[in-house]
C-alpha cells in the first residue's frame, strides 16, 4: 500500500455511539476517513493513543474528516473499552485481519501494527504510516495537518 494507490475497500463489523452496526469505507465516500489500526483494546499505548484521538477529535472533524479506529477484537471488546474510555468514534472488529493485511497493518505471526492511513473523499490512500514496534503513533495534530493538505 502506497500513498496514490486506490484505498482497499471493506465493510467490517463497528462498535459506534448509537450500537453495534457495520461500516463501509466506500460509502464514506465525498469526506475523508482516518482509519487508526491499533494492536488491542485496554492495553497502555493504544489506550493512550485512542484517548488522546478523543481529546482532540474536533480538529480531525472540523476539517470534515470521520475517525475509525480499527483492531482485531470482536465488537463485545470495543464496547467494554469505548465506555470505559469514553470513545465517541467507531471501533472495527476486523477479526481475520483481511483489512490489516490490505493496508499493511499486519505484523509478524498474530501481531498487528500500529497505522494510520488518510483515505481522501475520492478513496484514495493520501497518507500511510505504519510502527514497526508500535510503542508510537501519530498525534492527532500531525494527522490534522494531512487532512489540511488535501484541501489546499
């Protein structure tokens, strides 16, 4: 997966705010999505990182961007993590990681990287960046400062 290349589409399972349903990137089409793979619901850093994204989530959606955060745990999980956290945007259960394999957040064996990957309102893969520890991420102002590149 490149920056350029058409975005992989794929309809997963979600946790969001008003109940379990399924999501699929195409039909976002016309806005961008920022879709945040994640190794695991309540572990230290992506509790960090998904929370900071929560804090600072109306710089991402002022610039007519939705949120996805995407990791392999069923939906039970996400909705044990989103109340505990507060999490407002959607959590994807992508369980067989076919969409962690398609956008190059699959690890070694059953580890998953951690990724972010901007899809512009056209579905294309705009920005793509993969940890290979995971120990980091991308901040929510870096990845505001992508989406604020698409519109000039």
């Amino acid at each position: 997966m490149r920056t350029g290349d058409p975005a992989p589409d794929f309809t997963l399972p979600a946790w969001t705010s008003d109940g379990a349903s399924e999501l699929t990137l195409s039909a976002q089409r016309g806005a961008p999505v920022v879709l945040a793979f994640y190794p695991g619901d309540d572990t230290p850093v992506c509790t960090k990182q998904l929370c900071s994204y929560q804090d600072d989530l109306s710089l991402l959606t002022d610039l007519g961007a939705s949120l996805w955060g995407v990791s392999t745990q069923d939906i039970a999980s996400h909705e044990r993590f989103a109340a505990k956290r507060g999490l407002t945007f959607p959590l994807l259960a992508d369980t067989d990681k076919r969409v962690h394999t398609a956008y190059g957040a699959k690890g070694i064996g059953p580890l998953t990287k951690r990724a972010v990957v901007v899809v512009d309102a056209d579905g294309v893969v705009r920005y793509h960046h993969a940890s290979q520890l995971g120990l980091t991420y991308k901040d929510t102002e870096a990845i505001a400062a992508v989406l604020q590149g698409l519109s000039a």
